[in-house]
C-alpha cells in the first residue's frame, strides 16, 4: 500500500502561482498519478494526470495554466499551477492509480484564490 502526502496549498492572491507536491511512502513508478479537486459542494473533479511513461492529460478548465510532473526517484508528483483564478479554489487530492483494482488517495491540501 502507498501513502500519498499533499503539501504546498494555501492562500493565493488572482493571478498567482502554487506548486503543489505530493510524496508518497513507497515507489510510484509503477502508478499512473494524478490530481483531483473538489469545491464546497461540487464533485471531485479530475485536474491532470501523468501516465507511467510521462504522458499529460489536463482538464480543459486548466489547460495551458497548470502543469503536471513526476519524479519518480523521489517518489514525487507535482501540480505547478499559474495564473490562478477564483475557481480554481479547492481541496487538491493526489492519487495514484493501477489498473481498475488499486486506487490510493491523500487527505488532500486547501488551496483558496482570494483577493
């Protein structure tokens, strides 16, 4: 078992920039990563993904802004996230994914776009 561990959210001005990281206790090279986020009262929504060869599929609400990336020697994913909005406020969730069968998650990280 894996356990995912976000970090790197927080309160951000229109505009800005966040990296978020996300560290897991064991090797994720053989896992498919990725970012989720849910708003109050809104379903948790994918945001990127990062396939075990590098392959990036982002939602379309992100694209071209957010960036995702992993460093599979430092069992690290990261969300570089610019020019951010209001709606881009959430709880970040990391996962990491094998097949249909193995699903892990982290406690997720706040990330709040306010002025």
């Amino acid at each position: 078992q894996v356990q995912l561990v976000e970090s790197g959210g927080g309160l951000v001005q229109p505009g800005g920039s966040l990296r978020l990281s996300c560290a897991a206790s064991g090797s994720i090279f053989i896992y498919a990563m990725g970012w989720y986020r849910q708003a109050p009262g809104k379903q948790r929504e994918l945001v990127a993904v990062i396939s075990l060869g590098g392959s990036t599929n982002y939602a379309d609400s992100v694209k071209g802004r957010f960036t995702i990336s992993r460093d599979n020697a430092k069992n690290t994913v990261y969300l570089q996230m610019n020019s951010l909005k209001p709606e881009d406020t959430a709880v970040y969730y990391c996962n990491a994914q094998k097949g249909v069968s193995v699903d892990y998650w982290g406690q997720g990280t706040q990330v709040t776009v306010s002025s």
